[in-house]
C-alpha cells in the first residue's frame, strides 16, 4: 500500500480529470502528462498504484501516466545567482548563502490530457 501522501495526489489527480470532463465533455482519458519536479518527494511507484485504485470506476480508470520531470532550479536571495539543486536545503555556489530559493523541481501537476 502506498503512504498517504501519494493517496490524496491521486484522489486529487482524479478529480481534476473527472471535473475536466464534464467541462469539457469527454468520456475517457487515455493518458494523463504529469510535470514532476526533481525534488516533488513523490514516489513514482506508489503514485501509479494510488492512481489505478483511485481513478476505478472513472473517466480516467486505465489511463496512463507519463512523467515529464523537471529539474529542481534555485535562486539565491544574496548574489542573484541562479544555478540547479540537488536539494532543498543546498547553498548557493557562487556566495556560500544558505538556502536557496526554490523556482522550480517541487511541482506536481496534470500539464495536459489525452482524451477521447
């Protein structure tokens, strides 16, 4: 069973599509583009599993999903660097300054649908 956390994504990614849906009036997903970032602690396994128990009996039951990853960026708040993370917590490498901004590699979000 996965942790909670990948549970309540995927119960949220479901009802994102299921509202989608009846927006927009399709009947099926066929697959689902999530941008995930670097540093999103989202384990790809445990979301996959939470996704196909969450999404039966829906518009999205056997949709597929495609991770399209996106690197973890920061800015530093002291010198204006920008450079990528390895973490959260690293410090900028051209002053030392700890931590970084975070811009971008903690996202987790539906880009776009494939939908019939």
């Amino acid at each position: 069973m996965p942790p909670m956390h990948e549970l309540a994504l995927a119960d949220e990614m479901v009802a994102l599509i299921e509202a989608a849906a009846r927006q927009q009036g399709f009947r099926r997903a066929r697959v689902v583009r999530l941008e995930v970032g670097a540093l999103a602690c989202v384990e790809p396994q445990a979301l996959q599993w939470a996704f196909e128990a969450a999404s039966q009996g829906t518009c999205a039951e056997g949709a597929e999903l495609v991770w399209l990853r996106v690197a973890a960026k920061g800015l530093c708040p002291a010198c204006g660097q920008r450079q990528g993370l390895a973490t959260l917590y690293d410090a900028c490498m051209a002053c030392g300054h700890l931590p970084m901004q975070v811009a971008s590699g903690t996202e987790l979000r539906v880009r776009d649908l494939d939908v019939e």
